[in-house]
C-alpha cells in the first residue's frame, strides 16, 4: 500500500505530530516519460518549518492537506525516460510518499559506489554544499583567522567547523550538549567547544573561547546566540546568516539589540543567503566535499531514523537537538 504524509494544520509556534496527516493513496503508474521513484532515505531540515507557514518566502509554503516534500534519495524501479534506466539511484526534490512518479526534472542520479546513499541528502548534499558555499562566497577565510559556528553538531555546522579546520584556522563550535562538544573536539579537530544550555553567560563564554576575537562568525541559530557573538567580532569580521532555528517556531518575531552602530564601527559585513543562491557552483561544490572525503580530511555523522511513519517525529526533534550530524530517515 502506497502513503504519503500531508500538511494537516499549519503549526502555530512548534510543530506537533497532529500537524501531519498519513494517507493512504493509490500506487501511480508512469507513462510516457515518466520513472517510478522508490524512496529510501528522506531528508528532514530545520528549513521546513518555514515552508509550514502561509506566507511568501524564497520557496513556495506547503499546501494544507497536500504531501510535504524534502530532498529525498530513491530508487528507480520503473523507467519510461530515456535519460534514467530501473535500478538507478537518483536525489532530488521529492513528496514524502512511500512510491510517487517523475518527469525526471530535477532528479540527480548519485553513485552509492563513491558514498553511502544517505550522504547525498548531508555531507554530498544540501546541507554540505551549504557550508562549503557560505564559507566560501560569503565567509571569505583566510588562514590563520578564527571561524566561530553555531548549531555546530548539526549537518551544515559540522562540515563549517571541518572545512575551517582544513583551511587552518582556529574553529569554536557552539552546540546543545557536553557529548556533542565532546564530538567537536575529538571527531572533528574543533579547538574549543560552548555548550550554550550549561553556560549562564553566552557572551562571555564566547568571548573566553576567541580571546582574539572572532573574524568570521558562521550562524546557523540566530537570536541571542547571534547577538552575543556579535561583540566578539574583530574589525572587518564576516557574518555569515545560514539559518535561525532559534526563532523559526516563533509566533512574533523577537527584537534583539540595534546592531548598526556594532557593524560600523568594526566595518563588519553580514550576509544572508540561501544556497540555491549559488547553484552553478554545486558540482564544484561537490567535487571538493567528495574529495576532502575521500583524503579522510573531511568525517561525518548521521542520525538515522527508520520508518516512513516516523518522518514527522524526525523532523520534530530537529528542534529538540536531539541529532547529531544529518537527521535522515531511512525507509526501506
Ligand atoms: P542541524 O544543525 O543538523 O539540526 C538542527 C540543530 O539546531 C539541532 O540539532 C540543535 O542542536 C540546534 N537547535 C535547535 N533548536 C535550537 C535553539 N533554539 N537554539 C540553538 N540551537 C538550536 O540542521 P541543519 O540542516 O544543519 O541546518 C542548520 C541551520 O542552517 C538551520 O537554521 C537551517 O535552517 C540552516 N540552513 C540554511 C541553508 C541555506 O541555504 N541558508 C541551507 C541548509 C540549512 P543543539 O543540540 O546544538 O541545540
């Protein structure tokens, strides 16, 4: 029997379980054109949430009582498209059903041979890509410098802190739990570590662990975090604003402290971005990241949930922290 997993209310503040809705729907055919996409790894991202609510964005909002969809690795099991043959494995956009037909249109097909399929939804894919461009076009780092990373366990956080490693700089990650410092240290080669839920002083803990300051700032949280790096920046520091999840599941955005007069006077830049705001660059992107890994320069984690049923569950604990690495669910 074929599911899908539907927008059943638009959440207000954090998401629950009762948000979504599991359908059973018909199993589609492919014609002309068309493949037949089993999926067996689905990408659940902090992101999504925005796409919950009613509102105008960068990407279009999910429709109310209509399947989610996220980057999805699946298996072609049926092929009526010249350009994909059965047993090609492909990523790409996809609903969040269990079997659903394509155009093709979009699809990537990936090499299990060179990583595991589930590294194309995180270390060889969005979120991957994400910290390697951000550093890149809008970080500028240079040898030497200290790159400071927020939500640094997590998937984008922890390639940043890696790739700041490999450029030799002094990296400080920020992230929810001693165990998840701890990984910094050890897997990663980090320099120091803040568990912002244990610290009562966030300012003060990142101004102890970047005494020199900290010349780029790579933020993955916003809110407070954000504002307490913000007085550890060295003149002509970057910012680099990947994400907020601090403040995603808030019903009234919070106000934080007036920084005009912090960037003057420091001349610090700070600059938003969403990764598709780069797309020619993704195959070069890619090539680097897949290099790095093969040379063992580059490690990654995963949280691997598995069930189709447990898509939601995964998605929420994305706000509990409760992943180390890329959350990915595996369904068959
Ligand atoms: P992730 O870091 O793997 O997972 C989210 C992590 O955020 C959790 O593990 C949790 O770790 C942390 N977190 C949750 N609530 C928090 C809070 N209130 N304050 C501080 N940290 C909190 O997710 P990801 O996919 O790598 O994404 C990281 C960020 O980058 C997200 O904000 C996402 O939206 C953004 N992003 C942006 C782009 C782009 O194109 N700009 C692309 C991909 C991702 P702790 O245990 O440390 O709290």
């Amino acid at each position: 029997m074929n599911k899908s997993i539907n927008l059943k209310n638009r959440p207000s503040g954090k998401p629950i379980l009762e948000d979504f809705k599991f359908e059973d729907i018909e199993t589609p055919e492919a014609a002309e054109g068309q493949l037949l996409l089993k999926t067996l790894y689905v990408s659940v991202d902090p992101y999504l949430r925005g796409r919950m609510r009613d509102e105008k964005s960068y990407i279009p909002p999910f429709k109310v009582g209509e399947p989610l969809e996220s980057m999805v690795v699946a298996e072609v099991t049926e092929s009526k498209n010249e350009n994909f043959k059965k047993g090609d494995f492909v990523s790409g956009m996809l609903k969040w059903k269990k079997i659903q037909i394509s155009d093709g249109k979009g699809l990537n097909k990936i090499d299990r041979n060179l990583a595991p399929l589930s590294a194309y939804l995180g270390v060889l894919g969005l979120t991957g890509i994400t910290a390697y461009l951000g550093l890149e076009k809008i970080g500028k780092l240079k040898e030497g410098e200290h790159l400071l990373v927020s939500g640094a366990a997590g998937a984008v956080g922890s390639v940043v802190g890696q790739i700041g490693k490999i450029k030799s700089c002094k990296v400080t990650g920020i992230a929810g739990t001693d165990e998840k410092i701890e990984t910094l240290k050890e897997k990663y080669g980090f320099d120091s570590g803040i568990n912002y839920k244990k610290t009562g002083n966030i300012k003060s803990a990142i101004a102890e662990a970047c005494a020199l300051g900290v010349d780029v700032y790579f933020d993955n949280v916003g809110g407070e975090i954000l504002d307490a790096a913000m007085a550890s920046m060295n003149k002509y520091g970057r910012v680099i604003n990947c994400g907020a999840i601090s403040i995603y599941n808030a019903e009234e955005q919070p106000t934080g402290p007036r920084l005009e007069t912090v960037l003057i006077k420091k001349s610090i830049s700070m600059q938003g971005f969403t990764v598709r705001d780069y797309a020619e660059d993704f195959p070069d992107a890619i090539k680097q990241l897949a290099q790095w890994l093969k040379e063992g320069k580059l490690k990654y984690e995963e949280t691997v949930v598995e069930g189709f049923e447990k898509i939601p569950q995964a998605f929420l604990d994305l706000f509990e922290g409760k992943n180390k690495g890329k959350m990915v669910v595996k369904v068959n």
